[in-house]
C-alpha cells in the first residue's frame, strides 16, 4: 500500500477556472464581438499596457526585432525548429489517405485535409516563451494549414524580440501583439482587421484557457490545458538530486503547477525532499517553485512497479519522468500521460524547448482521452464513398431499404428504392406504402 509523505493541496482547490473568471471572459468575449477593434484596443490598454492602432506587426518591426537577436541566438533556435519541423514531417507523413474497394464496386475512402486558418497563441506577459511559437506554427505548417497567425502579449510594454522572431523564422503570416482573452477572442470572433480562424492553439492563463473553452464549438481548439503538471516515476537507481531538480524545474511555471515523485524507495524519496528545500533557496525561481512545492507537491512511495503504474495511470499527468531500472516498463504499459520522458539523461526541459516532440500537452486528467498538439490536430479526415455499377447500387440499396423501415424512416428509404428500381430493374414499392 502506498504512503504520502507529502500531500498537496485537497482535490478541491484544484479546480478548473473560477467562477469570476468564467464570468469575465463571458463579458469580454461578449465585448469583442460587439465592438471589434475597439474593444482590443480598450483591453490592451487596460491589461498590457499597450495602444496601438493596428496591432499586427509590420515587416520594419519584425526585422527591427530579429536585429536584436545575436546569431547565436538565431542558430539556437533554428537547431529547436528544425528538430520539431523534423518530427512534426514524420507525423505528417504517417497520416496516409486510403480508399478501398470494400465490395465489388464499392469504393470507400477519406482525405486528410488541412483546416484553412490557424490561430496560434504563444504565451509571455511573464516569461518570453518563444517555444510555444515553434510548438504551434510549425506544427500547422507541416500540416499545410495555408493561413497561420500567431498573437503573444507585450513583454515589459512592447513586442518580445525573442517570440516576434521564433514566430516569424516559423512561418506565422501574420504576427499580432495582443495577450489574453483579446487575443483569442480576436482570433476565432473576428474583427474588422483580423479574419477569423477555424482553429486555436496554444497554451496560456486560466483567462486564456476559460476564452478558448468558451469558444470551442465556435472554432476548433487543441485542447482544454490547466497548470503544467509534472510527475517523476523514480527508483533507487538515481539520486535525490537530479529527481528535485526535475520537480523544481517544472514548478516555476506558475504557483498552482503540481509536481509529484512517485517512488518505490523511501530513502529517495526523503533525500529529494531535503534536495528541494536544499534548491530552493538559491534557484532564482524559488518565489513561484516554493509556492507550486508547499501547495501542490507530494511525495508518494508504493510498494512495486506495478503500484506505481496504477497510481501513474489513475493521476494521468501532463508530463511524466521515468527514472528507474527499467523505463520502458513505463513506456509498455502507461496509458494515461501527455508525454514520457524516459530515462535520466532525457528530461522535461529538453521536450519543452528543444528535442522536437511538442510540448502543448494534456492536463487535469485530459490525457485519460487525447494526447497532445500534433499534426493531426490541424487535419480533418473526411470520408467519401463511390458506387461504380449498376448491380452494387442495388445490392446496398436492398438492405439499405429494409434497415430504413426498421427505424420507420422512409425518407431515407426512398432514397434506397429508387436506386433498387432504377440499377436493379426490381418493382419495388415507395417506402412506408404497402403493397
């Protein structure tokens, strides 16, 4: 039986948005649609500090901003774009279309076919996240979305150099610099300046994440993301250092991010807990990691592997690092997870930023039914069907006809009988009359 030798926050606490937050995105999505450009101008004022009146960057400021990069900078994150460029093309390329002939002369098949607008939202009021950037808009473009926009907020009061240029060396068409629900907002309501897209991704705030599952339906969206969460499967095979750091290393994202070890090894795991006070008091982070660690860290030691998978599967985390004598146990068995990294010389980080796989992943047990941002996402698989003689379009119609009447449709059986008489050459009665 497991042990808590820490235990976060009651399951109550964490809860999806608040009830004021639901509340006001309502009201500023009801504003957006009403008032356009006015209202993105007002909010930007109100929340970035920032009045413009066109908020899409020109190509003066995007090259002004790519000018501030040093080219080692500019080589750092052309190496993170083509490793998710690479990754994202072998996704693309296993998405075949298909048709078969199912029946002699029935001919079924689906298209994979691009969405035709992409809204893509990158994070950094905070932190300039330009990793987001590589994670949304090139994905899209491998994918052969044709119209891909990206909006991220001002950092200390005007466009993120680092984030204008990750969005432009990734393809984006047109570059905003709007944060927050306006942000969203604009991209799937539509403005005066702003076409609307057919589908929005990227992570954000709990402002950001309300706006888009508001808006779900309307367009289409990644997925519904909370707080980074992060889980360390460990045994006695690595240390207590490196398993802190991995923990501390997520919990920055934000003071409600919860951060787990999971361990078979009850010495690891008090070593790891003296490790973390131990970092936080010189990572320079600490002010939000400590937050994320007192609030919603826990420490858990199970008996076996075994244990530890269902716990692992039952907690369906976003991120989970597999540090033990046999990861690929994990990697065998889990089901329930956004990404595993597996092994100690792989790590949260790497998938975050750089190693190519896409770090706009599932939380708050999302992973139990979707995995992350790929390719995919950006593709409708529609379907097709072809008759090609005479004696299929019969055959089908007949049972056709008789599955119609069992559910007392006869508009749809119809629409069977008159291919039976017209390709079968059989009498057949309209459907719902008698003989």
């Amino acid at each position: 039986m497991a042990q808590w030798l820490k235990h976060g926050a009651a399951a109550e606490v964490i809860k999806s948005a608040a009830r004021e937050v639901r509340d006001t995105v309502e009201k500023t999505l009801a504003d957006i649609e009403e008032r356009g450009d006015i209202a993105l101008r007002d909010l930007s004022i109100r929340f970035d500090k920032l009045d413009r009146e066109d908020y899409r960057l020109s190509a003066a400021e995007i090259d002004a901003c790519m000018a501030q990069l040093t080219a080692r900078d500019i080589r750092d994150i052309e190496f993170a774009q083509t490793q998710v460029r690479n990754f994202a093309q072998h996704q693309r390329n296993s998405i075949l279309d298909i048709e078969v002939e199912t029946l002699p002369g029935v001919i079924l098949g689906h298209k994979n076919i691009p969405v035709n607008a992409a809204g893509c939202y990158v994070p950094g009021g905070k932190y300039p996240l330009l990793a987001s950037a590589h994670m949304s808009v090139i994905t899209a473009k491998v994918a052969g979305v044709p119209r891909i926009i990206t909006c991220a907020p001002p950092f200390n009061g005007k466009p993120a150099p680092a984030i204008v240029a990750a969005q432009h060396m990734a393809g984006a068409d047109e570059i905003y610099c709007l944060g927050g629900i306006q942000a969203v907002g604009a991209m799937a309501i539509g403005t005066a300046s702003i076409a609307p897209v057919d589908i929005l991704v990227g992570p954000g705030n709990a402002f950001v994440a309300e706006a888009k599952r508001q808006l779900f339906g309307r367009v289409g969206i990644d997925l519904f993301a909370g707080p980074t969460e992060t889980l360390v499967i460990a045994d006695d095979c690595v240390d207590g250092e490196i398993c802190a750091t991995d923990l501390l290393g997520q919990a920055e994202h934000g003071p409600d991010s919860p951060a787990i070890l999971l361990t078979t090894s009850e010495k690891l795991a008090r070593e790891t807990m003296a490790e973390v006070e131990r970092l936080l008091q010189i990572l320079p982070t600490a002010g939000i990691a400590r937050q994320a660690w007192e609030k919603f860290g826990e420490v858990i030691v199970a008996e076996s592997n075994e244990e530890m998978l269902k716990i692992a599967n039952d907690l369906a985390f976003e991120h989970v690092q597999v540090m033990t004598s046999n990861p690929d146990y994990f990697l065998e068995n889990m089901r329930n997870f956004g990404a595993l990294f597996l092994g100690p010389r792989t790590n949260v980080s790497f998938g975050d930023k750089v190693i190519g796989t896409n770090h706009t992943l599932p939380t708050k047990k999302a992973a139990r039914y979707t995995g992350g941002l790929w390719v995919g996402k950006f593709i409708k698989t529609c379907t097709y069907q072809k008759v090609l003689t005479d004696e299929a379009s019969a055959m089908i119609g007949e049972y056709c006809s008789r599955l119609c009447a069992l559910e007392g449709f006869s508009g749809h059986g119809e629409q069977a009988n008159i291919r039976v008489r017209r390709y079968g050459h059989k009498q057949v009665p309209y459907a719902g009359i008698p003989e």
